[in-house]
C-alpha cells in the first residue's frame, strides 16, 4: 500500500476534530482571539445553542485585509513573534482556531482597524464565497452557522441544544472570570443571559458568575512563594454544592482543567466537606512562563508544571490557611427548604385568657365546653384545657431566686446561650440575630483541633484504663490496626494484638473523656480499611483523628448547663474551621432579624 498525502480539506477538518469538538469549542477560540487582540468588551450572541450560529464582536485592535485572508489559514498567527513557544504568554498561539471552524462551517470575518476602512471575507466548508468592504465600528466580529452540517458523522454526536448552550455558558463565564477588566455579554436566543460592568473587583466577578451567595461566603486567597502567586475566592466548607461545577481554576489567567489541581481543592477541604460535597472555589494562579507547559493539547485547557508537587503544596498551604484564618464562620442565611419548613399550620384556638383567669363560678360556658370551640368533647380535652389554664394562672406570693446579670450579647460573635432544644441545639442570642448550635457537632470539631494541636505539639496525652478492654474485630481488621499501631500511639490510642481476632486496648486519648472504647477501636478499623496507601502519616492521622473525634465530644441528648454551653461558643469563636464539623456538616446556622421578622409576617 502507497503512502498519499492528504487533500488540505481533508486536513483541516481532521484539525478541526481536535481543535473543534462542539459549538463551546468554536465560541471559546473565538472569544480567546478577543481577549488577545485588546477587547475592552466582548459580545457573545448564541442561536440554538450555538449550533445555528455563534456570533462574537469585539472592539480590539482589527485586521486589515491581507491579515484577514492569512488568519484563515492554518498556523498563521500573531501570537508568535518569534520561535520561543516556550513562553508564549497569549491565549491563542497555534494558529489553528478560524481556519478549523472555517472547514466545517460557513463563517463570516469582518474587522476594521482603527483609522481605515473595513473589510469582510466569507467561508463557506474551507471554500471562500465573497469577499469585500464592510461597514462596522473598530473591532472584529465573527459569525459561524450551520456548524457540522455537511459533517453529519460528527453532527449526530452534538447533544441536544439546552446543553450545548449549557457548555457554551460555562467557557464565557471561565473567560470572563479570568479578565474582570474587560466587559461580557451574552445573548441566546434573543434573550440577554449575562453581563458585567468592565473593570469590576475580582471577587464581586467571580461571585457575579457563579453563586451571589459567594461575596459574603467566600474566603480572599493570596500566597506568594518562590515566583509562584496563587490568589482568588474559596467558599466556606459550609457553602458547597452536590457536584464540582464551582470549581474555577486559571492558569497564567488562562482557564484550564486540570486533575492536578482539582485533586489539590480536594486534599484542602479534607474533613472540612462531606465526601459526596464539592467546594465552591476560583483559583488564579500566576507561575513564571518556563514552569508550565501549555502546548499540551489542541483545545489548551490542559497544562502540564515543571514541578507539580511544588504547586499542588502551594494550593493545599494556601487553601488551608485562608480557612484557617475563617475561623468559626459558616454559611449565614440558613437553607430556603429549612426557612421554608417554618409554615403557619391551622392549630385549634386557645380559650381567652381573660376566660382562664376567671372565677369558676362566673366563667363562660364556651370555656367549659371544648366542643364548642373546636375541641373534642371528651374528659381528656377538658383535661387539657385545665393543663393550659395553669398556665396562666395567677402568680404566687412567693420570692424567685435572683439570677446574675446575663452578659451582653454584643461582646460575642456567637452570642450568648439561651436555652437548650430537644438536648441537642443550643439556643444563642447574638447582636443581630438568632443562633442554633448543634452541640454534637460543634464539639466533635473542636476535639479534633485540640487533638491535632497535641500531635503539633509532641502527641496526644494517653489516659490508661484502669482495667485493659478487649474488642473483638474480624482478622483483617485486626491485622490492619496492629499494622498502625505506631500511629495510633501518636494520638494516645495504645493497644495490641490480643490473639487472631482480637485487640487489647490499654489507654485512650485523654481529650476523648470517657468514650465508647469498642465502638471506636470499630470504626477505626473500618476507618483504615479505606485509607489509600499513598497518603502521607499526616493524612492519615487527621482521618483517624477525625474519627476519634466523633467518639469523644459531646452527645447529641445530654443536658447541658448555661455555663458549658457558652464555654463551648467560647471555644468556637477562637478555633478554626469550627463552623463545619469533621464531616462538613454546619455546626451553627444563624437567623438574623430580618429573618424571623419574616416569620412573623412582619417584613
């Protein structure tokens, strides 16, 4: 068999596969182009989905027409001066985009430059059609219709129209996010979708973009270490999502998608977040130009780091240090299905209480007679009615014991504790607002930070059993914590093997208090059996850690006093990451004024 060349058509549509793989491909090369030649604003218009006809118009530098007829030929490009690809610094350096759209579409390029005329050219499947002047502002726009249509091979594997226009939504918002300096629009179907002022904050467009709910529940980002400068927006580990679609993360500002760095969001928010709870983060990290690789893939949403361990620590330290520093905040508003739960539900009506308060003799029939008032005529409803009679009865001539002054709510972020609820929430007052702390969970958190504190500090203080227990496990879960042993003793759990299937426990860390020995040496068993073999000790003693913890705090069902419920609000306010528990449940939730006074129906 001879070896041929093949037709240029046929080349550029084999490029246009790797370049081109949907409408959001297309739209994303041609808005990069914007960016690269100056844009200070980008419109976007959309037609089903991007399928129909993607346009982009941008008042960048233009192009005359000889530039115009070599940007729609393969490699021609701008972005290169020289042969250094090594530290190309643009958007768009292959020069592959528009001649790749061009073979398998109908395009139309218009641009002016400052100072001249316009011009247009027209391509319909890599052959051109017309040519000639065009009247429009300085800037380039872009049209491309019918893409695929004389594809079909690749047509048929488009996905419906709402979410190719869903794909599309998401490469404008990572541009956009990226350049905060340049204004964004978009348009679908007619319908404006988004737009953003030009010159805006950094957080108020990431925040913009992607949850409002962000800008009062994110968390500022900025480390500098040898070259490297990370900065962005990470959400509290309470303000997350059901799957990973908030998760920003930029390169030299250029959007990518990288399972380096989506691994390294993931190790941050270790036992801050359920398992099955994703971070909501925008990540811009800046890293000299001969540390990265960008000329990976055609598509350039991928990069590949000089030193990938350096980076993935840089995002870890970073992360862990801003939420460290958030100390005890949560998400403030509670959940609107929670809000929603508090419905005014029809209950029977109270007797008066000037009725109750009457004497027996001249009170009115209606209040002996229950039925009469929607109560059940019965010696059990008229029980009740006695019972919430009492209530009001009339004060007794007798002295309360006096009280100390309750301390001002103001001098605490949390508040002041109130009362206890179903001997599980505490109830808090603060300065503006409404407090439930679940007592569980809040103490859990700060057992474990007291325990990682000791293991910083040198280890965990044992407390040995007066009389050693023994818990029986399966063999392998034995096996797997005589195999930890040694790291175990570190957080002040000693035992040994104790025969094939059982496990002799001698001392208990000390900041558990009296726990449940069998049910924890259990859980840690299971515990390991899921650990990977490639994380680190200390990894792997904060999952233990973080498990002992459960054991060791407080119960949800124990009556707890005014005194240890503000001394565990105490403790919150000055830990870190007590907003969440090791779970990535919240500990607290806070209704402000405002909220309860739409309670009431008074807002």
């Amino acid at each position: 068999m001879s070896i041929r060349r093949l037709p240029s058509h046929l080349v550029n549509r084999i490029a246009a596969g790797e370049v081109v793989e949907r409408p959001a491909s297309a739209l994303k090369e041609l808005v990069e182009n914007a960016v690269d030649a100056g844009a200070t604003r980008i419109a976007v218009r959309l037609a089903g989905g991007g399928i129909e006809a993607i346009e982009v118009v941008d008042d960048g530098c233009g192009m005359g027409p000889a530039d115009m007829a070599l940007a729609l030929e393969r490699h021609a490009t701008s972005k290169l001066p020289d042969e250094a690809i090594e530290s190309v610094t643009t958007l768009g350096f292959r020069g592959e985009a528009l001649p790749s759209i061009a073979s398998v579409a109908r395009l139309t390029l218009e641009s002016r430059v400052r100072g001249a005329e316009g011009w247009s050219r027209s391509v319909d499947n890599g052959a051109l059609l017309a040519e000639g002047p065009a009247g429009l502002p300085p800037g380039t726009r872009v049209r491309v219709e019918a893409l695929f249509e004389r594809v079909p091979a690749r047509r048929k594997f488009l996905r419906s129209p709402r979410a190719e226009y869903a794909a599309c939504l998401d490469a404008v918002r990572r541009l956009a996010m990226a350049r905060p300096e340049i204004a964004f629009s978009l348009e679908h179907d007619g319908r404006r979708i988004l737009s953003t002022a030009a010159d805006e904050p950094l957080p108020a467009r990431v925040a913009a973009l992607t949850d409002r709910g962000l800008a009062e529940n994110g968390i500022a980002i900025d480390l500098e270490r040898e070259g490297f400068r990370l900065g962005g927006i990470a959400g509290v580990p309470t303000f997350n999502r059901g799957i990973a679609d908030h998760q920003y993360l930029f390169v030299n500002r250029r959007p990518v998608k990288d399972r380096l760095l989506a691994g390294a969001i993931r190790g941050a928010y270790a036992e801050l977040l359920a398992r099955d709870r994703h971070a909501v983060v925008a990540l811009f990290l800046d890293v000299p130009a001969s540390e990265v690789d960008v000329n990976v893939h055609p598509a350039k949403t991928e990069v590949r780091f000089r030193e990938p361990s350096l980076v993935r620590g840089m995002i870890v330290s970073g992360l862990r240090r801003a939420l460290d520093e958030a100390g005890h905040r949560a998400v403030q508003r509670p959940a609107e299905e929670a809000m929603a739960a508090w419905q005014a539900e029809p209950v029977a009506p109270w007797p008066e209480q000037a009725d109750l308060l009457a004497p027996a003799g001249r009170r009115p029939a209606s209040s002996l007679a229950p039925a009469s008032a929607g109560w059940p005529s019965t010696d059990v409803a008229t029980a009740e009615v006695q019972d919430r009679r009492a209530a009001f009865a009339l004060p007794q001539g007798r002295a309360e014991p006096a009280w100390a002054r309750p301390p001002e709510t103001t001098r605490f972020p949390l508040g002041v504790a109130r009362g206890q609820v179903a001997k599980t929430y505490i109830v808090a007052e603060a300065e503006d607002g409404l407090v439930l702390v679940d007592q569980h969970a809040a103490h859990e958190r700060l057992v474990l930070e007291r325990m990682r504190r000791a293991v910083a500090g040198g280890g965990v203080a044992a407390q040995a059993l007066l009389l050693p227990e023994v818990v029986e496990l399966d063999e392998p879960g034995c096996d797997r914590l005589e195999a930890r042993a040694g790291e175990l003793g570190e957080l002040g759990l000693e035992l040994e093997r104790f025969g094939p299937r059982a496990m002799l426990v001698r001392a208990v860390p000390a900041p558990l208090g009296q726990s449940d020995v069998k049910g924890l040496v259990g859980d840690l068993a299971d515990e390991l059996a899921a650990f990977d073999e490639a994380l680190s000790l200390k990894e792997r003693l904060d999952h233990v850690a973080a498990t002992m913890a459960c054991h060791g705090s407080v119960r949800a069902g124990r009556v707890l006093s005014v005194a240890e419920m503000n001394a565990l609000l105490r403790e919150m306010e000055v830990t870190p990451h007590s907003g969440q528990c090791n779970h990535g449940r919240p500990t607290w939730v806070k209704l402000a004024h405002g909220d309860i006074e739409k309670l009431f129906g008074r807002k």
